[in-house]
C-alpha cells in the first residue's frame, strides 16, 4: 500500500526547483532557440563591421572617439570597439555553444538507432499511402482467382521469386530492403539526416575553433621603417590583444627586418593615385634559419611556428636631426608621420625632451607632391614627387621623466609654449630635404635630412583557425547532404490471389518522382514492362513452379 502511494503521480511530490531547470533547459535546447541565437549573434557582429575595433584599427579608434565624443560616452562602456570580446557577445556565443549541444546529442542518438533499425513492415491498408499502383503476377488469372469461393494461393516459387525480384530492384536503387511473410520493404535517404546533424555539428566544431582562437590566440600590429627590424616579443608591438590563456613569455622567437618597400601609384588619368604595387623585401628569422622573403598585401609570411606576419599598411618616416642650444645632437633619426588623406599628407610630431637649456618639440606636416596655393600647403599626389616639411616650434623647461606612457603621434602642449620669429610671430617654417633651420634664442636647430617609408605589421597567431576550416568545408558537405537527398519508403504486398501491390511514401515535401519509382517497381515485379518504361534488373535462373 505504501508503495502504492509513493509511486502515485498525484501524490508525488514536485521540486519546484528541478522543474524549472528541466523546462529552461527544453527551452534553450529547441532549435527556434538556436535559430534566434543565431540570429543575435549575427546582429551583434554588426558593430564590428561599422565601428573601428581596437584590435584591427587602434589609430582609427582614436580617431573616432575624437570626432564622435558623444557617442564615445555611450560606446566605450558597452565595449564597442571590443565587440568580439565583449560580454554581450560572449554571452550569445556560450548560451549558443550549450543551445547546439543540447540540441545535437540526443538527435544523435535517435539517428544511430534509426540506423540499425529495419525499415518498417508492410502496412496494412497499403492502398491509403500517397501513392499506390496494383498488378498481377505472370502466370495468375486476376479474374478467375476472384471467381473461386475458396481462392489457392500463389505457388510459393512464384511469390518467392516476385519478392527476390523486387529486392533485386530495390537494392539497384539504392534500398535497405526487409523481407517479411507480409511482403517487402524498402527505404532510403538515410543520409538526409546524417548531412543534417553534420551541418549542426560542424557549427559546433566552429564555436570551438573560433574560442580557441580567441582564448590562446593574439593580434597585434607594430609600425616598422625601412632598414629596421621587428622582434616577436611583448614589448615590440604598438597594439596587442592577447586571449586570456595566453601566456606571452611563450611567443614564438623570430625577427623580421623590413629591408625595402615598393610603393608604385596610378599615374593616369583614371584612378590617378590609386596603389598598384605595395610589397616589401623582408628578412625573416626564425626556427628554419634565416631567408629573404618577398611579402605582399595578399600574400602573408608565415613563421615556423605558424604565425602570421601581414603586410597591412604604410607611410613616410621624415628623419630629422636635432641639436639644443648646448651644440649637443639631442635627436636624430626617421619619426613616423601618419596619412590624413589619400595624397599621404602626413602630420608627425618630433619630441626632443634631452634638449637643453630648454626642451624641443616640434609639429609638422610632410607632403610627397607639395603644391602651395590659395587653400594652403597639401600633397597633391601620393608618391614623393616633391617632399617638403612644413613645422613650427615649442619650447619648455625640462620635465621630470615619470615613467608615464604617452601617445607619440600626439604633443601636449600644457608646459609648453611656441617659439617666436624675429617679428615676434609663430615661427612657421617651409623645409626640402637637407635644409637646416637655425631656432631663435640660441635654441638650437632642426634639419630635415630626408625620408623613408614604414610599414605597419599585423602580426597574429590562431590556432583554431584549421579546425574552422574543416568545420566549415564539412558542414557545406552536410547541408548538401541534407537539401538533396529525399527519404523515401517503398512496400510491395504479395497477396494470395496473386496481386501485387506497390505503395510509397516521401519523407520531405519537394520530393518528385514517386509515381514513377512506385511503378518501375509494380513492372519489376510482375514483369509487365508496358506498364512502365523502367526495365526490372536482370534476374537469376528461377525454379519454374511445377
């Protein structure tokens, strides 16, 4: 009795706890669930294709924010311009990663069982399928049969022989075949489902490879001028991201020396400034040893290790010398300018805080084709036709280094103030390669010395990156699987008056076809040819009934 009563459904007591759980978890794992994840996860990709990401493009980032600093208020703390990191992403992406799992393992295990199942006996009312066709046997008088109050059946040769021919014919087509006392069955499109779960699958495998790219794999970019060099460590890199199990004491050694860089621009008429040739000659040391190696926009090196070293983008370095008031050199060398247009007028600033009594810093533009007219001093083609610098001067007193990091394309002007010309004017100063400008006050000097290119280098490692690859040429596989094969389930009834009926059924909607097959069966077993174009297999010598 008491067992009775525990084992009651009314009595039974709920956790109210567990109910909830299993009907979130039936919730997350139906497929409108996974297709509306889907979805979000495409929509909030979207920011990353419009707004600059700080991985890809940390100058236009700033740039943005200086232009837009109302929208920045609002972007920065929704992590805008970190979208593929942020938590609104992650969170789509896991809640999609346990949706698909959820989904997939049990329909996994329903097709395995399908799989090992026989198809299906032979209906009892075969003539309520979609499609059903009747004959007679060879041999067998459909009319005298009917005529008998106690009908014989069919010799047994005979119907055993119409049920080997419809198996032979079956299996020709491709047919798992069953044979029963009441007749034949047939199915097949078995692999509709299979390209189904591996199209699902393969979406998994590439949530998998994307987060372990993104979990041990790193992007970063440095900006490197002609005749120099970059090394794979943390310091070289002026922007990286890095995945959170990244430990970034372990990245792969290796050098590349950017030894020259060929930029060539459309000279016509018709896309006038446009990039037609844009490579670097590079020297590359890493494990294998060292090689020189051509690397152009659509053709990154690749490392030993597999790191992925782009050639992303470039620009003039103006190199300039120059001496502070004591006689002493204080700086010398190529400072990075960076492109406002696609002329390349660059604008760099040279920061001289060694400089003594006082402290230098310089503001400048540099024009490869210099044109000076009524709007002012501007590049007019890309290449450097015709170099000049235009600058003007800061002075200050010497500042205390705190070890603070700041922005090198940027000068800040609070300790600062601009030098004066004689007349008492901002000194502004129009400069070719090699002149040499005297600053007032015994300051010192500046001479442009000339100029070179920089490339900026997009390094990057992703290991995931193969396995996102197969599962995507995997899943295009299976979704073609899954749009092209048609289930589709055959029957044959031997009846024993010697009447053969063929039944068949789709699976899918936009199959075409069945009337066809059904009858090409009803001729292979009865051998009536006329009754349908499709010739039955050639058969083995058969017993002839006596």
């Amino acid at each position: 009795m008491g067992r009775e009563l525990r084992d009651d459904p009314v009595t039974r007591k709920r956790n109210p706890v567990a109910e909830t759980l299993r009907w979130a978890w039936g919730q997350l794992t139906s497929m409108r669930t996974a297709l509306l994840l889907l979805f979000l996860l495409a929509v909030a990709a979207i920011p990353g294709s419009i707004i600059p990401q700080r991985n890809t493009e940390p100058i236009e980032v700033m740039d943005f924010k200086s232009r837009n600093p109302g929208w920045d208020r609002i972007l920065e703390p929704l992590s805008f311009y970190d979208i593929y990191t942020s938590p609104m992403f992650s969170a789509v992406y896991l809640l999609l990663f346990a949706s698909l799992i959820g989904c997939i393992v049990p329909r996994v295990g329903k097709y395995w069982r399908a799989v090992r199942k026989p198809p299906p006996r032979v209906p009892s009312r075969i003539e309520r399928l979609p499609v059903a066709v009747s004959g007679q046997l060879p041999g067998r008088s459909a009319g005298a049969e009917r005529s008998l109050t106690s009908p014989a059946p069919p010799p047994q040769g005979l119907a055993q022989g119409a049920a080997e021919r419809a198996e032979r014919w079956l299996k020709s087509k491709r047919y798992r075949t069953r044979i029963t006392d009441d007749g034949v069955s047939a199915e097949r499109g078995y692999l509709r489902e299979f390209g189904n779960l591996t199209f699902h699958l393969s979406l998994l495998f590439v949530l998998v490879g994307l987060a372990w790219s993104n979990l041990w794999g790193f992007s970063g970019s440095a900006i490197v001028v002609e005749g120099r060099g970059f090394s794979n460590v943390i310091t070289q890199y002026d922007d990286f991201n890095a995945g959170g199990l990244l430990d970034t004491d372990q990245l792969e050694r290796f050098n590349v020396t950017v030894d020259e860089f060929h930029a060539e621009f459309e000279t016509g008429e018709v896309q006038r400034g446009a990039a037609r040739v844009f490579d670097a000659n590079v020297t590359l040391t890493d494990a294998d040893g060292t090689r020189s190696l051509l690397m152009t926009v659509n053709e990154p090196l690749i490392t030993a290790g597999g790191t992925q070293v782009n050639l992303q983008a470039h620009g003039y370095a103006p190199s300039f010398t120059v001496t502070d008031g004591n006689g002493d050199v204080a700086f010398s060398g190529p400072v990075v300018f960076l492109p406002q247009d696609g002329n390349f007028s660059s604008v760099g600033v040279i920061k001289v805080p060694d400089a003594r009594p006082q402290r230098l810093a310089f503001e400048a533009w540099f024009l490869p084709t210099a044109k000076l007219d009524e709007t002012g001093p501007h590049s007019i083609f890309p290449d450097a036709r015709n170099p000049e610098v235009y600058l003007n001067a800061w002075q200050g007193e010497p500042a205390v280094e705190t070890g603070m990091p700041e922005n090198v394309y940027v000068l800040n002007t609070d300790d600062l103030e601009q030098v004066l010309g004689d007349g008492g004017e901002v000194l502004s100063a129009r400069m070719l390669p090699g002149a040499h400008l005297p600053l007032p006050d015994e300051l010192g000097s500046i001479s442009f010395d000339g100029y070179s290119r920089w490339v900026r280098l997009q390094v990057s490692e992703t290991p995931g990156n193969l396995l996102t690859l197969i599962a995507i040429s995997v899943g295009v596989i299976g979704l073609t699987l899954s749009l092209y094969i048609r289930p589709r389930r055959l029957f044959v009834r031997i009846a024993d008056d010697g009447e053969v009926t063929v039944g068949g059924l789709d699976r899918t909607d936009t199959a075409t076809g069945l009337e066809d097959e059904v009858a090409g069966l009803l001729a292979a077993v009865t051998g009536d040819k006329g009754h349908n174009g499709d010739a039955a297999p050639p058969a083995e010598a058969e017993e002839t009934p006596a």
